[in-house]
C-alpha cells in the first residue's frame, strides 16, 4: 500500500499544474478526496492485517506444541506400531501447513510441516532449513509474544515459542498466506472502488464548479469584450452588463462590482466624448472664422508694400512681416480645419491615383525649396496606383520631404521609396540626418510635436501639425505610418491599402 501511495504522489507530482479557477477548484476537490480515500484504504488495511494477525496468535496459543512436541520421534527407527500411530495422530489433529521445530541449546534438531492431506501417510514431514532459517528460529524468544519470520522453504510464519518439558524449546507457527491473501485482496477492492469513486467525483466535480461559476465567465466574457473596444477616442458602446447573481456569494459581489464600474467607465466615456465633439466643433468653427480675417489682414499688408508712395523701412519691414506672419497663419487655420474634418470622419475622394506621380512631382518641388539636399528616387518600373485622395495624398507627400528638408542639415540625403506586394503599397522617406531625438519620438504624430527650434530656426518652422496631418491623412485612407529613428538613418514609412477602397 505505502509503495501504490509513493507512485500515486509522483504521479500527482508529474501532472501539469492547472492554470484556470475552475480546474484548480476541481483538482483540489479531487485531491482532497484522493487523500480522505488513501487515509482510509490505509487505516482498514491496516486494521484488517492487524486483526487477522491477532486471530492467527490466537490459533498459536490454542494449538500450543503438540505439533512440535511429537517431532521428538523424528529420525528414529520406530518399528513400534503404536509410536507411528501416536505421531501421525498428532499430524491429524493439527492444521494444514502448521509448522514445528524443536531447539535444543538454541539448535534445531527437529523440525516439520503439516501436509495439505493429512490423511496422506505417505509425505515426509520433514522441512529442509537453511542456516539463516536455523538463526532466526534460535532468535524467537521464550515465552513472549508471536513473531514474523520468513521460512526459505515455506514462506511468511507467524511463530511462538514455549519450553518444553525436557528443557528443550518448542515452536509452532501457522502461515501468513491465508492472511496475506485477505489484506492484498481488500487492497485491490481498495483500489477499484477510491479509482472509481476518484473518476466519478472528478468529473461530476468539474460540471458542479462549472455551473457555479458561470456567473465569473460571463463577467470575464464582458471584460474580454470591453478590453478589444478601442476606447482612445471617439463614441463607444459597452457591451450589455454581465448577469448579476446572488449577491450573497462572492461571484455575485463581483459581478455586481464590475458592472457598477463599467456605468461609471461609460459615463466617463460619454461625457470625454462629448467634450472631444465640443473640441473639434470648436476648432472647426474657429478655423472657419479666421480663415478671412487672416486673409484680409495678408491683403491689406501687401496693399500697403504696392504703395507708390515713400514709406519709412521701418513700417516697410514691419509690413513684410505682418505679411509674412498672415501667410503662416494662414497655413495652420487650414491644417486646424483640415484635422478638424478628418476627427469629424468626412469623406474622402476614392479615385484611382497615380502615386509614383505624385512621388515626381513631390520631388521636383523639394528640389526647388531645398537646393542644398540631395534628392533621391526609388521607383518600380510600373506605376503604382492607389485608391483616395489625390490632393490630401500629395499633402501626406509635401509634409515628409519638408520635415526632412527642415530637420536635417545641409547636404542631407533624402531618398523615397515606392513599392508595393499587391495587398499593401509603401512609400518610405528615408535621410542621413542627426535623427528625431529619442524623447521626441513616441508623441513625434500628436499635434504641435515640434523638436528643437534651434534646429528650424530660421527656416520657416511649422506649428508642429505636419506629422499630425500625415498620420490623420494615412488613417483616413485605410492605412498607417510608422517610424524609426537612430543617429544617421531615419525613416517614415506609409503603408497604404493597394488599389483599395479606404
């Protein structure tokens, strides 16, 4: 029994350990079960072995040493009638398998069994000892309580030995067999019935937590749905509650928590939406609004610099530069607005475009505004066609080689890259430049993301919504823009769905 529990723990021991609740609460119902069923196989074995072996002392002590007492006769001739009568006698009334041997000064000097026939007159009596036998039996001790030995010639014995009447030691033992046969036999039935009662448990185990725990999967559930919602911006519709159980139990509690939390998270949705749309109207409008004033402002600036009369440097510069500054912001209210009908998810133009054109025509203007690059190309020998806007694409275009050309110092490489797998369509805009500084680089497409002004200055500098409109730009066609950046190689790269719908 001890070695079918050594086996059963390694076993235990060798299994997976489970990772979910449900198979946790299960495994540990089985276990604890496994354990109550293994005490109690243990105790009854035991037990069982325990009683039978005290009925067996019980028999020694009736049979007493008649057996052994008659084995004084053995190896002498005996032609007397009566004497054979007299020990055969004494095989009649013993046991089968009853076992004698009689010590004299600690040594054997007989010794014999009682065959399975006792009728049978035939069968020697003898038993052939070995000098261990021999030792273990001159071990047994006088007058004390029964012992186990182990025969060579017949197996387990339950012995007792007693002093004779001519101060020499008998010793009667009955064999273990019988009682061996019980034990191992409660041990198998031990074994079926726990195994069976194991399976049974485990899986009727299983259905139980499983139905007591539904109420926690359907809270997981929501909670999965809830984590794949983008929930960054825009309008966001939870999914319905999780079902609410007794609130008494701990699932239920639970439950009831985490649909408590997700009214609050809606509500705080709700209302950052709200704001957002308040936000974007807000910047729509004004964008709008100052779209003329801006323009009237340019306009009279350059009115008065077409003045035929004299006019002091002093206003003429400050002129130059309230023309120049109109014409700035100019550009960003139309970026503003642009950005602001993009969040508003306004349509695009879906026409068939002619990227590698555009990709030429960016270049030559690059070329125009920053003669002190050097301006590369790496086209396919076929023209590469998308779907969407021409005008905004073209922006997307205008805006990388500008933050090239305005982040990167004279003599800078900019090379772009057209190239297409036929599901998606890259164009990359790589420079040799000193590269987007590390800090700058994860919010480098949020709006008014300037770098170092040191390094713009004097160059015309953005508001920092280039990038901005690119990312926005990309996203409305279908598609995205990544970058990576390290001193001496930086790349922007626009995937665009290839001849694709945005």
């Amino acid at each position: 029994m001890g070695r079918a529990l050594r086996t059963v723990g390694r076993w235990l021991r060798s299994l997976p350990r489970p990772h979910t609740l449900r198979a946790r609460l299960t495994a540990g119902l089985v276990v604890l079960l496994a354990v109550s069923c293994a005490a109690v196989g243990v105790a009854a074995v035991v037990e069982l072995d325990g009683f039978l072996t005290g009925r067996l002392d019980q028999q020694l002590t009736e049979v007493g040493t008649q057996f052994p007492a008659s084995l004084e006769h053995q190896g002498q001739t005996l032609t007397d009638h009566d004497a054979d009568d007299r020990e055969r006698g004494d095989t009649r009334r013993q046991a089968p398998h009853t076992f004698g041997a009689r010590l004299v000064n600690g040594v054997v000097t007989n010794s014999g069994v009682v065959p399975a026939d006792k009728d049978d007159t035939t069968t020697d009596l003898k038993v052939a000892l070995t000098a261990r036998d021999r030792r273990e039996l001159a071990a047994v001790p006088v007058g004390g309580t029964a012992r186990t030995i182990y025969l060579s010639s017949l197996g387990k014995y339950r012995v007792l030995a007693a002093k004779g009447r001519d101060g020499d030691v008998m010793i009667t033992g009955l064999p273990l067999e019988s009682v061996e046969a019980a034990v191992h036999r409660l041990e198998t039935v031990a074994a079926i019935v726990f195994g069976a009662a194991l399976l049974i448990t485990g899986f009727a185990g299983a259905l139980w937590v499983r139905w007591s725990l539904r109420p926690l999967s359907r809270v997981a559930a929501t909670a999965t749905r809830v984590s794949e919602l983008p929930l960054a911006s825009g309008e966001v519709a939870l999914p319905p509650r999780a079902p609410e159980s007794d609130p008494r139990s701990e699932v239920g509690q639970v439950a009831g928590a985490f649909n408590r939390m997700l009214g609050h998270v809606e509500d705080a949705l709700t209302h950052r939406h709200a704001s957002e749309e308040r936000l974007r109207s807000f910047a729509a409008d004004a964008s709008h609004e100052l779209r003329t004033p801006v323009a009237s402002i340019r306009g009279h600036a350059e009115l008065a610099l077409l003045h035929p009369d004299p006019v002091p440097p002093k206003v003429t510069r400050a002129l130059e530069r309230i023309e120049a500054e109109s014409a700035r912001m100019g550009v960003m209210v139309d970026e503003m607005l642009l950005l602001a009908r993009l969040d508003a998810g306004r349509p695009l133009e879906r026409r068939p475009v002619d990227l590698t054109r555009l990709v030429l025509d960016a270049i030559a203007d690059a070329r125009a505004a920053g003669p002190d690059h050097r301006w590369a190309l790496q086209l396919p020998e076929d023209p590469v066609t998308v779907t969407g806007d021409a005008h905004r694409l073209q922006q997307v275009l205008a805006n990388l080689l500008a933050n090239a050309r305005l982040h990167t110092p004279v003599g800078t490489k900019v090379t772009v890259a057209v190239e297409t797998n036929g599901e998606f369509t890259y164009l990359t805009v790589h420079d040799d430049g000193p590269g987007v500084p590390a800090e700058v680089q994860p919010g480098v497409f949020e709006r008014f993301t300037r770098a170092d002004r040191r390094r713009t200055e004097g160059r015309g500098g953005g508001a920092g919504l280039g990038l901005s409109i690119v990312a926005a730009v990309t996203e409305a066609h279908g598609g995205s823009v990544g970058l990576e950046s390290a001193p001496g190689s930086t790349t922007f790269t626009v995937r665009l769905p290839a001849g694709s719908t945005p």
